[in-house]
C-alpha cells in the first residue's frame, strides 16, 4: 500500500545544528520580529493577523526578546492607531514593530510618511495583500506594498518562508544602521500561510546581527525630558525644501548596508542573498524580473527550460527600495537581449507598473556604462493570489523569444477585451515525481486541515524529508470546503504554485462526489483514499460516472474507509481528522507503519495536551482502529454509474448567472476571461437562490397539526430557508401531492390556507428553528411542530414543495400589522441564503431589516462577516421582490462604513430636495392637485408608501405626457430621473462591533451628532468574528479572546449610553432570542425616527465557543442574568414630554455565571486560571449590578407627559 | 460525672476529634468555608466531588469548539488563542485539594463521583498525591438499560473500588445507595475488595417534571430527619459485621439524630442539608448540643456510645428485621 517514491534518507537527523522547524511565513517573520522588538502594536487584517496573534501568545507565555525581556504587544482600535503607536513608541526610543497589509497598511501611510521623514529604525513586516477597488480581496499580490512605496520606507521582499525569516532579521539589523524604516513584504496567504520546513535563526543568530551600539543610537534620539528636542516643526517656504533634502545620503547608504547585512548573514547562516538575485544561465539572452514567492516558480521553470538548452535567467528582487540602480544593471547577465518585468500589482493609467518603470529608469540610467541596451517589457500576473506558475513564466519567457514582445502583458488571465494576455501551455510542468504530491478534500469543521497542518509537522520534523503545505479555503462561513495541497520528498521543494498532478487524492466528504470533480487532479497511478459510507464492496456503484472514469482511465489505487464510523466509535462524534490522517499515512508510506503511529501520537498529544487526557486518549483509540477499517477496492472493469455530477445551477437561471456565477460556482471561476466580468465591480442581486448547496444532513419538517404558525422559526432562521404564506385554497390547487397547508389562525382569516415550507437545498441545517419552536406534542413533547429529518431522502420531494410554494402570491404587505411578529413571518425576507455560519446569529437581523424596509433600503456595510455573507462573489443573498425591489447593497471600508452611509443618506436628501423643487417647478403641467398630494404625502405607514409609488408612477406617465413628441425638456428629463427619491427611502448603516466600538466609532460618533435620518444596526458579536476572535472594546470582562488570552479586563465600552448622551439619537438594545417582539417594535421605531438610530443586536457567534443551535437560549440567559439589558431610547417620546428610555427587560432572575460559563469563551479561562477567572467573573457580576442601577434610574425618572400624567421608562 | 466527653472518634484510619463532618456538598468547594467548618468544630472534611462526566464532557466541548471553529475559513484560522494550561475542573480540584490541606489542621477527604471503570480512576492517585488524607468513591450508577443485571452492576461496583484501591495508598471510603438487592452481601463484597469505608447513602438524582414546558427538571431537595432511618437501619445491622468503618450521611439534622447515629454504630455522621440551612455555625451548635447530650445523659465518649443500638446490642433483634414491620403496621392502624 505505498507509493513507490518516497525516500527517507535522513531521517531524525537534523540538517544543521540549528532547529529545523515546520511552520508559516507568518510564524517565520514573527517569530524574529518578536524577539529583536520590545514594542509591538498591532491590529488585525487578513492575512497578516496571525503575526500579531502569535507575537501576543509569546509574550503571554513569558517569551523573551533577544535582550531577555517580554515585548509589550498592544491591539489598537485600528492600523491608523497602530501606526500612531508605533510612531509614538518609537519617538519614545523603544524598538518597536507593526504587522499589516492591505488597506491596514494604506492606514498607515500618514505616520509612515512621518517615521520615514524622521529617520527612525523601524521594520513592519506586510503580509502583501490586493486593494479594495471594483471589490475586496484577501488575497496575495503588491498593490498595498506598491502603495507606499513613496513614503520613504525601504521595502524588502521575501519570497520564501525560509527567506521571511532570514530577511525578518536582515531588515531588523538594516533599519538601525542605515536609520530608514523598512516595510518587510512577502506574499499574503502563498507566503504567509504555507507551511514550510526551515532552519530557525537562534537568538544568537539574533545578537550576532544586531549591534547593541546601534540600539543604543536608537535610544539616544529619543525624546527624553532629561535631554530635550523638539521634533514635528512647522516649516515654511525658505527651508521645506532643503530640509526634504537632508536625507539623500541615507538612501544612498541603504542598498550597501543591506548587503553587507546579506553577508553578514551569509556567513552566520550559510544562506545567500543578494540586493538583486540573479539565477539562471551566466549567458542568458533572456531574462525575467520579479519579486516575491513567484520567483519560485520561477527557478523551478529556468532550471527546466536550461536543461532543454534555451539561455534563460531571472532576477529576483530583494531589497526594491532603495532602488539600486548600479546594483541591479550589475546582477543582470551582459549577454541579456530582451527582459520582462513582471509586477503582481496594477496601476491603472500608468505608462507602465512600478517595478516595470524603475527597471527602465535604473537601465536608462546605466547604460552609459554598458554595451548592452536590451529590450524591456513589462508585464502583471498573479494579482489576488492568482497562481503563477512555471508555465506561466515559460510563456513569459517565448513571448520575449518573438521579435517584437507584447509589452504591457498580462499572464495567468484571458483578457478578451484588451486582449493583452499570454497563451500559456497548459502541458509544461516542472512537478518533480519525487516529490509525493498529495491533495485533500475536506470540510471546514472537519479537521481536514488541522490533521494535515499536523502530517506536514510530522514529516517536516521526524523525518529528513522536505515538506510543504498549502491550503485554499472557501470563501462561504457555512459548509466551507478546504483544499489542501501537500508536497514532501528528498529535494528542497520550491514550488510556490497549487498541485495539479497529485500523486495522492483523499476525500473526506463523500458528498463532494456529486458536487465536484475531485479526482479532475489526480495524476496517472495516484492513489485514492475516500471516506464513504458504503465498504469496499459496495462503493463503486455510488460513485458518480465522473469519479469512476477518473479511476479507471487514470488507473488509480482505490481506498475507503468509514471514517465517520470509526470515529463515533472511539468517541470522536463526527471527528474524522484523526483517522483520515493515519490512513494517508498508511497510504503515503512515508514512515514505516509503526513509526507513523508512534509520530501520530506524540503529535496528538503535544497538540491536544492542553485540552486534556481524555480527549487525547480518543484520539489514540481513534488512530489504533484506522487500519484495520481501511480497504482496497476493487473497482469494476467500466463505468457503471447512473448519475453524474449535479449541474451547478439550474438551466432556469438568468444567463449571467448561468455563464458567469456558475463556473465560480462549481470552482471554475479562473477560466473566465475579463470581458465576462462587470467593469465597475457592479453584479446583480438575488443569486445565492441558484446556487443549492445541499449541506445540510438534516432539515426542519413541519408537524402540521402541532403547528401554531407563530412564525418564531421564519424569524429566527439565519438563512431564509423557512417562509410562510397566506393564500387562497384555489392557488394550490395544482401543489405537489403531500404539500401541506393548514387553515389560517389569523381572525378574519379563517378561509385561508396558510403554508409553512423549507428550502430543503438551501438549509444549513443548524437547528435553531426547533429550538425556538414553542409548540410540542402533547404525548410526546420531544416531538415539535418542526424537527429535524435526514435531508437525502426529503430533498426531491421537497424541493418540488419549495417550487410550488416559491409560485404562490406573496402575502399582501397592506393588509399585515408590521409589529406583530406572527405576521412579520409573511413578509417576503429579501436576504436569503447567505454563505454565513450555519446558525449565525447576525443574519435573523439582516433579514427582518430586508423583510420590513427592503424594497426601499439602501445598505452601507462595514467591512466584517456581513460583508463577506452580504457580498462575497459568486452568490449574492440580498435579493429583490416580484416588483423587482430590494435593497441596494454596497461595502466601502472597514473604518468608514458610517461617514459612506451618511453620504448615501445626504445623497437621497439632496435628490428628494430637487425632486420637490422640480415638481414644484413643473407643477402646472402635470397638475396642481398631484403635485401637492405628492409634496405633502404621509409616509409613515406602509399604506402611505404605497400611495405614493402610485402618485409617482402617474408623476411619471404624466411627466413623458408633455413631450408630446417634441421631446421632453431639461427639467422633466431631470424630474424622471429622481423622481423615484420622492418615495421615502431609507439607509441603513450595518456593520459589526469591531466597526461600530473600535474602528469606525469616530465616524459612527460624528454621524450621531449630525442629525440625519440614518438607521444603524451594530451586529453584537462582541470580538472581531470575521478576522478570527481578537478583543474589541465590545468584549466584555472575564471573556477569553486574542489579545485577552487571560480574561478581558475591562467592562465592555457601553456604546448605548455613550450615543444617549445626544439626546437626539434613538437607541435600542435587542436580543432575537429573548424578545422577538421587542425586536420588531425597536426596528420600526429606528426606521421612523426621522434622526439618526442605533440597534445593539445581540449577535451569539461561532467566536463564543458553543454549538450554535442554543445561540436563542444564550441570548435569553444574556437577558435574564441582566448582562445585555433590553431597552429602547425614543427621541420620540422625550418629544412629547415623556421618559425617552423605556427598560424592556426586567431585573435580572439569574446570576451571570449561569450564562456565561454556557460558553467556550468564558469557560476556557476556568480551566485554564481558575482563580482569575473567579475574580473577573466578580467583577463582571459588578459591572451588570452597576449598569442595571443606571439603567434602571434612567427608566424611573418621572417626565410630565403632554396631558400631565407621570410617565415611567420602567417595565410592569 | 464531671469531666467533658470526649467526642473524638476514629475514620479509615484518621483519627478526628469530632464524629460531625460535613459531607460531600457544594458548600465545599470554598476554603473560607472549609476553614469555619474546622472553627465551627468539624472532625474531617469531604470535598466536593470531581464527577467523571465533568471532566470528559468539559474536555470533549472545549475539543469541540475549538476543532469545529479552526481552520475553516481564510480569514479566521480560529477564534481562540492557545489555552495557556490545561486546566478543567480536574486540575482546579487538586489545587483545591492542596489548598484545602494547607489551609486546615483536620483531615481532608477527596471526593470522586464516577461510574466507570476506565482511565478516570487514575484521579484517585493524583487526590492523593494532592494531599488528600484519603478519597470518599462515590459511585453512582444509574442502570438505565434493560439488558443491564444486578450483578453486572454489583460487580461493576467490586472493579471500581478494586481499580481505585489499586492505585491509591491512602484510604477509600465507598459511598453507595440504599438499592442494592441484598445490601448486606454488597457490603461484606466491598469490604472483601478493599474498601476502608462505606458511606449511607448517597442520594440518586431525582428529576422533577416542569408541567408548564414539559421538561424534566433537574434539582435536589434538601433532606430531612426522615431521611436518616433508613441509615440507622443498615448501619445497626452492619456494624460489627463488616470490617470497613460506617458513616451515616443524609437525614442528620439534630443532635439526637447525630446521637442516633452513633449508636447505630457509624463513625462519623455527615451533614449538607443541616449547613445549608442553618449555615456551618451551626456545626458547632450541634458540637455543644452533643457533648451536653452525652454529660446529661452520661456517656463519657462517642466510643462508649458507638453501636449501641446496633442489631446485636439492642434488647429486640427483630425489631430491625420483619418483626419491626409488622410493629410499626400495627402502631398504624391502633
């Protein structure tokens, strides 16, 4: 059962006395950053987090820095805080570090100028990430490094995890001689995440680079009382200019102290590096310049196009600024004819990117001392983590074969429009095939990647070999599939690009199957390891035909095992991270079977060790009955299957869906060329709908007759997947047989059926919908109106159901009473099946919003988990209605979501203020009696909105009325086109706490203060969800998160009390799961209070450490313990002489411990600090006392009501 | 007689100088509350109990949080940092336990509530390794399938205890409930196992029915002095006939009933409900109210008092077999 390639020639012999480790870029760069600093301020971003994340848990742990003190590490509010920090400490003579990317980095920008200008010794270490521009990405390229690039900061590239670490403390020991800041850059996620066997610099490795006397100089321009300067002048005309000037030696220094910082280290390591690397032939007459982890393809494609003879090179930038003219004209070959740049970064409008420009410059500049005047193109790759591989460097290098080379390229894209992209040979591989190359299907909860991770570790560190690992997420929070691409054998492994021939396949979801071609990348003879359901004997006829003509044209080796099955029966529940993991080592024979056990344990146990021995002891069962479960298969001598691949949409989708979202859809999104894509980042809405994901193993059905149709599991399902209506007995006269349908419980209402149904491919099965249900057998009360079935069997009858429901009437909105919550539920939501956790917490909010305002709402979303639900390509779950209404969606930033949504709101009110100009103006055209009705129309009911879309359609007939065929004129022309503003719209600012209490409180603060009617709805997670569980000031005390590895320390910032303070904002703290009808009432009241509103929404999270399904039961525990207060402040009311703040919630009936030690976040500090957690959980106790009492006075302050009667904010 | 009586009084071993002990309770888990017991007069402590389930439950829901909550998604690998210790409630028992040696003078006895025989065990050694005087087993299992025999449950009983005796060098008293077929034989095979003590008897859980949500309740009345018959009665019947000393727990709420007992022939007499609700000062009410007891009625000591009224000493034998039951028929129905 081994693949016949691995060798394992030195196995636990170390390469050099140095540890040789397994880990990421990230660790790599933080590990040496957190040793040479003292200072470390920080905020998250993706994908440069893990940084701060580990630097943190080290000084936690009472790591030292090289000068055997702990850093400091601080999380600030935001990068523009972090690099004030950063500034400040510095000024103060600390060494003192940052690490970021992205737009975080572009928040830096302002202070980095100044660090810069003042020469000061600083290096931040940039996980390189693409700009939010026609959308977001997390992904890898250099548009942010790129963009500051005119700070004055000097920028280092690092394009392994090897090199990261190395050039971590290059760059350390460069920025304190040559007094320049250094950004030191690697790629985001290619680089920072993969997992890579390196040597690990030691402290003294450390000491030896770094100069004491140097960190003494550091200190000594300090400021200090004791020996005091100025600096920060103001500096006017006469000496601006000479003073920006001062610094040219500095730069000039910089490229010479770098190398000698390279020599230094070469001779410490062995390891060397140049300013500019050059690899290839000596007499090479092509060559390509780049930067970054790409140059390792790049190595791998010039070794495999020398051997063919072909005189080729590359030059890999190291040190890109100061750029070294001289240095770099020395490191190109002389017999170099032509030479491409390439740039993994995009600058619209440009004669050229930048390194492209500076390459051009630098030979300009030189070839006064040279013969050679070669030929120079430029070209882009790789933007947002797009692969680069070796054959996309080969068809870089035939393009600069051709007499006149395509300049201004681009390569890895079909650009169709501009036509500008290089053919690629899809048939050029470097893949070494004695590399085992191996490729994991796994589901995000399952542990696909953790085991792996852990396999990665065990061949990088038990055995000799070379390991890498690499692993592509999905984008979606629920039913996320995780990819994992792991190579290891005898020689270095430099491929810095996915597997495409992968000797081995695993995958661990049998469902996959049907969705996707998994075994599309299996190489000839690979070998397949498959969790199925089904043994040995059995499988093969559940495979679809796809799977099974891969493995009998490919000629696999075919494994199953029951992982599941195995799992449970060690006491693993669903877990199979374990047991895949020792069947691939079974498989890949990369250890003897007795050795890879043995390696298997000690990882578990060092990994589980502090999750204690029982958990580990599972594990140890679960590893000792893998093999006797895993079986060959013998599969059949052709393809037998009837079922193949499920379409990714149905052929009734719209044709963008079917011919651009559904290639992203089914994972084929990098074949579409540009002309498929919108120019502006502008998509449709309502496309989730097509995209039926089928992840749920079971799904809600209805017990009819149990049923009270109170429509708490339409309100509380986090994707939409449960709807109701009302409808007439006749419109389901052609349902499916078994659709049911019940007499409506509505007074007047008798005549009427009502239907509850369930997507039964859109559920994501989390379970809250029973949960909430109220209604329960009477002789059997486990059993419900609605419990949880397996979906296989319900889904074609179902989805039959979900058809035939979709065409029945929506309910009609004038005859429902908003408030009530029972005909809340048949309010058509238009926010449906989003990509959030299943059982989310903050989508129930999200939809209410759409279901009450949505065809007339405009959304500004913070950058956060809304916004990756809300607008993450391809499925788009904010949708429209019949009419083709909906909510108009867009995502600016993370830190400006309420000065964008502000603007959004000043732009309806400008438009609406011409508008009623306009209709003034035209008013004798099209009649003085509508254009008065339509000025002075009564919004405030739905009724009166309705009447007024009527009033504006007739404005409209009569406005195209007066052409009469001559035309219309100007201001009719003007007036149809905002006449629809005269409609009352209505903004709504959404985001999560880290926006609304951290990063964007100065602008949510400043919109407060102006007045305008804009509705805010802060998605309570208390932590930052979305980046990964670090403390933002809405953590509350006592809680466990990044950055309050020991408890929070401090009372969660009460942003109610501190937007009260106004008096002119409405506030409303709600919880869905303790009041639903509160719930209802505050939004209502937000969206007619014509000021600016605030909803706190209690929003429990997968960050709180529990099984989603009793979030409800959480947020009622949060409301009874008095730790999230119920309550209302209505501007409204203060109006009419009454008490503004009304208390909905009543003292508190439980202690706080009987909710908070529910959850993860708060229990994981019991067991770790007992004690501490004791006294924060006093503390906390405290802080509820405390704030009820304030509450509770401001509820009970008696206000003379209009008629002069005593008006109490205090609940009965 | 004019002299004090002496109450002290000897248990698995130790010798204390009071039979009252506060029995296995919440009220345990504080060090001030264990040191009023000591001031208030108490002869040893048992500490709450470590429950088996706790433990792995605690530990299986942290594993699973933090497993189903990593590396799922590109922004966020996890939501928690690394656990700085591993801790759970079993770590935070021992500290107790070291705590509570260092903090008192009396002895200290561990509690562990189990009913496996698995790895868990192994928790007896590390209580005593913690400092405990010796370890209170209390097994409590509730046979919930219909293909489970009294004897597979009786000798699951004889392998806990044996497992744990194999383990531990400090004493172990075996706390058990009242249902066993043939309560004397279980006795005498837990006595032929090892067992240095046996506790009557622990309560078994008794859900309530909320009739409003239709769920089961879980919650446990305080005792009363009703309670304690049922323990006179074994423990008369017992006592001198098994090597293993006896301690009465549940249903001790007065003097006389700590009188009672002793002279139905146990050791030690617990008490939980009497400290919750009259609070632990009142340990020391019933210490005096003892002593008074015994000067009036002149017992010199707790030994002289000690089995009594056990079967072999009392005038009417059969008053604890059914003759007693036809007795108390009849006072019924006079």
């Amino acid at each position: 059962m081994q693949l016949p390639h691995v060798t394992n020639p030195t196995m636990n012999e170390p390469l050099s006395p140095r540890r040789q480790i397994t880990i990421d870029g990230n660790e790599a760069a933080a590990w040496v950053a957190h040793s040479t600093n003292e200072v470390i301020a920080i905020y998250p971003i993706t994908p440069s987090s893990a940084m701060g994340e580990s630097s943190d848990q080290w000084s936690t742990e009472g790591k030292t820095n090289i000068w055997g003190s702990v850093p400091l590490v601080v999380e600030m509010q935001s990068e523009g805080g972090a690099a004030g920090a950063v500034h400040g400490a510095l000024q103060g003579g600390t060494l003192t570090t940052t690490f970021t990317c992205s737009q975080g980095l572009l928040l830096m920008i302002p202070n980095m100028y100044k660090i810069a200008g003042e020469l000061t010794s600083t290096v931040f270490h940039v996980a390189a990430r693409a700009l939010a521009g026609q959308g977001l990405s997390i992904f890898g390229d250099h548009q942010d490094v790129m963009a500051v690039r005119a700070t004055g900061f000097a920028l280092l590239s690092s394009h392994s995890v090897q090199a990261v670490m190395d050039m971590a403390l290059i760059a350390q020991a460069s920025t304190l001689e040559s007094r320049l800041p250094f950004i030191h850059f690697f790629d985001g996620f290619r680089t920072s995440h993969e997992v890579a066997k390196v040597e690990q610099l030691t402290h003294e490795d450390m000491r030896a680079m770094i100069s004491d006397d140097l960190v003494r100089a550091h200190r000594a321009r300090s400021l200090n009382p004791d020996r005091p300067v100025l600096r920060g002048t103001a500096q006017n005309p006469d000496v601006y200019f000479q003073a920006r000037e001062t610094v040219n030696p500095f730069y000039d220094a910089c490229p010479s102290i770098v190398q000698n910082a390279m020599y230094r280290f070469a001779a410490l390591t062995g390891r060397r590096y140049r300013l500019f690397d050059y690899f290839g032939a000596p007499d090479a007459d092509r060559v390509v310049v780049l930067m970054g982890s790409a140059t390792l393809a790049a190595e791998e494609c010039v070794e495999a196009l020398r051997a063919r003879g072909e005189k080729v090179g590359f030059i890999n930038v190291h040190l890109y600024r100061p750029f070294s003219a001289e240095a770099f004209a020395a490191a190109l070959p002389s017999t170099v004819r032509s030479i491409a740049v390439l740039d993994r970064t995009k600058e619209p409008g440009s004669p050229g990117e930048p390194l492209y420009l500076d390459v051009v410059t630098a030979l300009n500049e030189q070839r006064a001392g040279h013969s050679f005047s070669p030929l120079v193109v430029g070209g882009r790759y790789g933007l947002a983590s797009k692969e680069f591989t070796p054959a996309m460097m080969a068809s870089v290098f035939r393009e600069l074969e051709q007499p006149k080379p395509r300049n201004h390229f681009v390569v890895g894209i079909n650009d169709d429009v501009t036509h500008r992209s290089l053919q690629v040979d899809a048939s050029f591989s470097t893949e070494d095939p004695e590399t085992v190359r191996a490729v994991f299907f796994g589901l995000g909860a399952d542990g696909t990647v953790g085991a792996n991770k852990n396999s990665i570790k065990i061949i990088g560190e038990d055995t000799g070999l070379f390991a890498q690992g690499y692993f592509v997420y999905d984008s979606k929070k629920s039913g996320a599939m995780t990819v994992s691409h792991l190579r290891f054998g005898s020689k270095p492994i430099r491929s810095s690009y996915l597997i495409a021939r992968a000797s081995f396949v695993a995958c661990h979801q049998f469902s996959f199957l049907e969705r996707i071609d998994v075994l599309d990348v299996a190489d000839q003879g690979a070998t397949f390891l498959l969790n199925s359901p089904f043994p040995a004997s059995e499988v093969w006829e559940h495979l679809p035909r796809a799977a099974q003509r891969q493995i009998l044209n490919k000629g696999l080796r075919f494994f199953v095992i029951d992982a599941v099955r195995v799992a449970k029966e060690n006491g693993m529940a669903g877990r199979i991270n374990t047991v895949m993991q020792t069947c691939f080592f079974a498989l890949s024979g990369v250890l003897p079977e007795d050795q890879a056990i043995a390696a298997i344990k000690r990882a578990i146990e060092k990994s589980y060790k502090k999750r204690g021995p029982a958990v580990i002891e599972k594990n140890f069962r679960a590893v000792d009955s893998s093999l006797a479960n895993l079986h060959e298969v013998d599969p059949h001598a052709r393809v037998t299957s009837t079922f193949d691949l499920r379409p990714t949409v149905s052929s009734q989708a719209p044709e963008f869906v079917r011919s651009v979202l559904a290639p992203m859809m089914g994972g084929h999104g990098d074949n579409l060329p540009v002309g498929a894509l919108p120019v502006d980042g502008t998509y449709p809405t309502g496309t989730s709908q097509w995209e039926k994901r089928n992840l749920a193993q079971e799904i809600p059905v209805l017990v009819q007759e149990l049923c009270i149709q109170c429509g708490k599991c339409v309100m509380v399902c986090p994707h939409s997947v449960i709807r109701a209506k009302l409808c007439g007995a006749e419109q389901l006269a052609g349902a499916p047989a078994g659709f049911s349908s019940a007499a409506a419980h509505w007074k007047g209402r008798e005549h009427m059926r009502y239907v509850l149904q369930v997507a039964p491919e859109d559920c994501t099965g989390c379970g809250l919908c029973v949960e909430v249900c109220p209604a329960k057998s009477k002789t059997e009360p486990k059993k419900k109106a609605i419990n949880m079935s397996p979906q296989a069997p319900l889904r074609d009858r179902e989805r039959a159901n979900w058809e035939y429901f979709l065409t029945i009437p929506e309910t009609d909105r004038l005859s429902l009473t908003l408030h009530n919550v029972k005909d809340v539920q048949l309010l058509q939501p238009l926010f449906e099946f989003p990509g959030a956790c299943a059982g989310c917490g903050e989508t129930p909010y999200i939809k209410l919003l759409t279901q009450l305002f949505g065809d007339r709402a405009v959304i500004a979303n913070a950058t956060g988990c809304s916004s990756i639900y809300g607008g993450n390509l391809p499925a788009t779950p904010y949708t429209k209605n019949r009419e083709g209404r909906g909510p108009a969606w867009s995502n600016s930033l993370f830190e400006d979501n309420a000065e964008f949504g502000l603007g959004l709101r000043l732009s309806v009110d400008k438009q609406e203020q011409y508008a009623k100009e306009l209709v003034g103006r035209v008013a004798a055209r099209i009649g003085e009696e509508l254009a008065t009705s339509i000025l002075h129309a009564d919004q405030t009911s739905e009724a009166g909105i309705d009447r007024q879309r009527e009033r504006i359609a007739e404005l409209e007939t009569r406005l195209r009325a007066t052409g009469n065929g001559t035309g219309l004129d100007p201001e009719v022309r003007d007036l149809l086109a905002v006449a629809g503003t005269l409609i009352k719209k209505n903004v709504w600012i959404v985001g999560g706490d880290g926006w609304a209490y951290d990063i964007g409180y100065g602008g949510l603060d400043h919109v407060f203060a102006s007045g305008r009617n804009v509705n805010i709805l802060v998605l309570d997670t208390e932590v930052y969800s979305n980046t990964g569980g670090q403390m933002s000031k809405a953590t509350p005390r006592a809680a466990v998160a990044k950055f309050a590895a020991g408890g929070k320390r401090s009372a969660k910032k009460d942003l109610a009390m501190m937007a009260m303070s106004y008096g002119t904002v409405y506030i409303a703290r709600v919880a869905l799961g303790a009041s639903d009808t509160q719930t209802v009432k505050a939004f209502l009241e937000a969206e007619a209070w014509a000021g600016p509103s605030l909803i706190i929404a209690y929003s429990h999270c997968i960050a709180h450490g529990y099984d989603l399904v009793h979030g409800l039961d959480q947020q009622k525990a949060a409301v009874q313990t008095g730790s999230w207060p119920l309550f209302r402040y209505n501007p409204a009311l203060g109006a009419e002489g009454q008490n503004p703040f009304q208390l909905d919630s009543r003292p508190a009936t439980l202690p706080l411990e009987k909710y908070i030690y529910n959850e993860g976040r708060f229990t994981m500090l019991v067991q770790s600090d007992p004690e501490e957690a004791a006294r924060l959980l006093a503390e906390a106790q405290e802080d509820v006392n405390l704030r009820w009492k304030q509450y509770e006075h401001l509820a009970s302050r008696v206000f003379e009501g209009k008629q002069g009667e005593s008006k109490q904010g205090v609940k009965a | 007689m004019s002299s004090v009586p002496d109450l002290t009084t000897g248990y698995l071993g130790l010798k204390l100088s009071s039979p009252l002990v506060p029995s296995s309770s919440p009220l345990c888990r504080d060090l001030d509350n264990l040191r009023a017991m000591e001031e208030a007069g108490a002869g040893a402590v048992v500490l709450h109990s470590l429950f088996e389930e706790q433990i792995t439950r605690e530990d299986d829901a942290l594993d699973d949080v933090l497993l189903q909550s990593s590396n799922a998604s590109a922004e966020a690998l996890s939501y928690f940092p690394e656990m700085q210790a591993w801790g759970s409630s079993y770590h935070a028992y021992l500290q107790h336990v070291q705590r509570a040696k260092k903090a008192l003078r009396i002895p200290v006895i561990g509690s562990l509530n189990g009913a496996s025989s698995g790895g868990w065990v192994r928790l007896a050694r590390d209580i005593e390794d913690a400092g405990a005087d010796a370890l209170e087993l209390n097994i409590y299992f509730v046979p919930s399938s219909v293909d489970m025999t009294s004897a597979d449950i009786e000798q699951n009983y004889c392998d806990l205890v044996q497992d744990v005796k194999s383990r531990t060098g400090i004493p172990v008293a075996v706390k058990i409930g009242p249902w066993f077929t043939s309560l004397p034989n279980m006795a005498s095979r837990l006595d032929s196992v090892g067992a240095d003590g046996l506790v009557f008897f622990n309560r078994f859980y008794q859900p309530d029915f909320d009739l409003e949500s239709l769920e089961v309740v879980a919650n446990l009345e305080l005792s009363g002095s009703s309670a304690l018959r049922q323990r006179l009665h074994w423990v008369a019947l017992l006592a001198n006939h098994i090597r293993p000393d006896l301690a009465i727990t549940g249903g001790v709420h007065t003097v006389e009933d700590v009188v009672k007992g002793i002279m139905a022939g146990a050791h030690v007499v617990m008490l939980t409900s009497a400290l919750l609700r009259n609070g632990i000062g009142y340990l020391n009410d019933l210490r005096l109210q003892l002593s008074e007891w015994m000067t009036v009625h002149e017992y010199e000591s707790v030994g002289q008092m000690r089995g009594a009224m056990t079967v072999d000493a009392v005038a009417e034998p059969g008053a604890f077999g059914r003759v007693n039951y036809l007795k108390v028929l009849g006072s019924y129905t006079k």
